[in-house]
C-alpha cells in the first residue's frame, strides 16, 4: 500500500513566499482498494447491532467486485499535496433582521467580511475519459464554468468558488485565482 513515492512536480507549486503550511499522502490507489474488503472485515465484522462478520464480508466483497481498482488508480494516483498559502478576507452577505417599535421585522440584507484560508490541492491523475465526461457534465448543468484554460466551480452554500484545472499528469483544485492563474500561466 505504501509503495508509491510523492509525485516530484508538485515540489515546483510550492510558493515558499507565502506558505504557512502543507500535507502530503502517498499510498498506491491499486494497492489500497484491494486490501479495502479485508480493512472492512477487521472494522467493522464484530460490532454486533445485528450484523455478524459474514454479512460484512459479503458487503465487503461485494464492494470489491463493483469497484474497477486498475481504472481508479488510473484516475486517482494515491499520491497528494495540499498547502495551506495564508489567509484572506472574503466579503460574505448575510440576511439579518431590523425591528420597529411594534416588534416586526424587516429582512435586511448585510455584508460582512470572513476570514477564509487559501488553499491548494494537487494529486497525480492521468486525464481520462470519465474525467472529461464529469467536467462536461458539470458545465452542461452548470455547475462548472470554463474560465481561461482551467475551470470555475460553484459550491453550493460556500462563500468562494473552486479553481481546477489538469496539467503535467497533476489535477489541482484551489479557492485562489491567482494561484490558478500563475499555474496556468506557467509562472
């Protein structure tokens, strides 16, 4: 499972300038879904409410056999970063109530500004079919829109949008532009 080493590009991500922060994995994706079904047994193959061990290595083989793990591996590496580049203020609204003399309240739309971490993640993927698929999928409903040469998603209910894009056999994912721009740009 612990076979696989950290993927040496993302060394060249690194802005040294403004880093507070990082962590790594490294784990062969193949490797790992493999011994998953065993893992599952071990866990959770005693804890009684009703489900005995067989029935759990049932569910755990089961889950084996749907899953592909040469083509997930393919997609998802096993191998990953992400730093943590600083802070930022982010200005967020916010619904807040005003009342008159007679207690009714009137919806008042306010703003406030948040603190929110600046973030990047990177992790060795090939570009697949499936990949190309999503990301088309995620436009079509639009949920995902092309920004340059990388991608723009809106997450629901967050204040900040995800910055992606798939370059070098490294698929990144970041809430700064910025940092989406100069790997894009090639600085």
């Amino acid at each position: 499972i612990y076979k696989r080493k950290l993927n040496k590009k993302f060394l060249n991500y690194i802005n040294t300038d403004s880093l507070l922060g990082l962590m790594t994995w490294s784990v062969d994706t193949k490797a790992y879904l493999d011994e998953f079904p065993k893992m599952l047994e071990k866990a959770y193959g005693n804890m009684g409410m009703g489900v005995t061990g067989d029935e759990i290595s049932v569910g755990a083989e089961f889950i084996s056999l749907l899953l592909d793990e040469e083509a997930i591996s393919k997609v998802i590496k096993g191998d990953a970063m992400v730093l943590f580049n600083g802070v930022y203020q982010y200005e967020t609204t916010y619904t807040d109530y005003d009342y008159d003399e007679n207690f009714n309240a009137k919806e008042v739309q306010k703003k406030k500004k948040e603190s929110i971490p600046s973030f990047m993640m990177m992790f060795s993927s090939d570009e697949s079919a499936f990949t190309k698929k999503l990301i088309s999928y995620g436009i079509k409903k639009e949920a995902i829109k092309i920004n340059g040469t990388f991608y723009e998603m809106s997450v629901p209910k967050s204040p900040f949008p995800i910055y992606f894009m798939q370059k070098d056999g490294i698929f990144f994912f970041t809430n700064s532009i910025t940092d989406m721009k100069n790997i894009a740009g090639n600085t």
